[in-house]
C-alpha cells in the first residue's frame, strides 16, 4: 500500500459560498488527487512528499480565493480507524476500474478506428486513476490486463489489413 506510514496530511478549510464555482473548482481538485473525505471542510491523504505538496497548492489557493485553510501531520486514533479510511478510498478508485472495465467492454464492439481511440483514452484514465489510488483494490490489475488486451487486439487487426 503506497503511502500507508501511519501519517497522514489532513487539509481542514473554508472556502466563501458565493461565488460557487470557487467551492466547485476546490473540490473538483480534491476529488482528482483522490482525498478521503473525513468530514465537511476536512480532507485527508496518506502522507508523503507528493501527497504534502499537493494539498500545499490547494491550500495556497483557497487563501487566494479569499478561503482559509490549515494543513495537518496527523494520524489516525486506531488503526481501525485508518483501516476504515484506506478501504472507503480503495472501494472508490474500485467503481472507477470498474468503469474502466466497462468502457473496454463496449469498445471491443467499436470499428477498428474507434477501437484505437478507445486504447488511449482508456490507457491515459488508467494514469490518472494511478495517480490517486493509495490503497490499490483487485480491481486494479483486471482493468489493466482488459486495457493490455484490447490495445492488443487493436494491433492484431492492424497488421492484418
């Protein structure tokens, strides 16, 4: 499990209601870098160098937007606690492999050219998916291995035109 060293940063912040699309834009980031949300306003990454950084940015720009934040060193009360933590954010990076998986299986009925625009849409979300899975869940390898393949049936049919 990358990351898991019984420390995490936690983000505590408050963002102006008005306008929204401030509020929204904060939590889109968030949810890109794959955040366990641990209450309203208060958000958590296992800690490391990157995971630091990142919540540092968002920080930074919620004072910009005239928000306030803290950032936090912390770790959980029990290991239970943190157990309960990785499993929420391993059953989220899950439902998105899974749709990965879904979208392989509607593009091995696609035209060739269409096919091939499926691979590396496909392969470039199974990066960004990479980039915020923590806690890595079975689901993982079978969308890879369902990308691996259908990139090589892609080849297969080119070379036999």
């Amino acid at each position: 499990m990358r990351g898991v060293t019984g420390q995490w940063v936690l983000l505590a912040y408050r963002i102006p209601r008005q306008p929204s699309t401030l509020r929204i834009t904060i939590w889109r980031k968030l949810d890109r870098l794959g955040v366990a949300r641990l209450g309203d306003g208060l958000v958590a990454l296992p800690a490391d160098a990157r995971t630091r950084e990142q919540l540092e940015w968002i920080a930074e720009e919620i004072g910009e937007m005239g928000g306030s934040s803290t950032l936090w060193l912390a770790a959980p009360g029990s290991q239970a606690q943190e157990q309960a933590t990785a499993a929420e954010m391993r059953q989220a990076r899950a439902a998105e492999y899974r749709a990965v998986i879904a979208q392989v299986e509607a593009a091995a009925h696609a035209r060739p050219g269409e096919r091939a625009r499926a691979v590396k849409r496909l392969q470039a979300e199974l990066r960004r998916i990479g980039r915020r899975d923590y806690f890595p869940p079975p689901e993982r390898e079978e969308a890879r291995l369902a990308v691996r393949a259908l990139a090589q049936e892609v080849v297969v049919k080119e070379e036999s035109r």
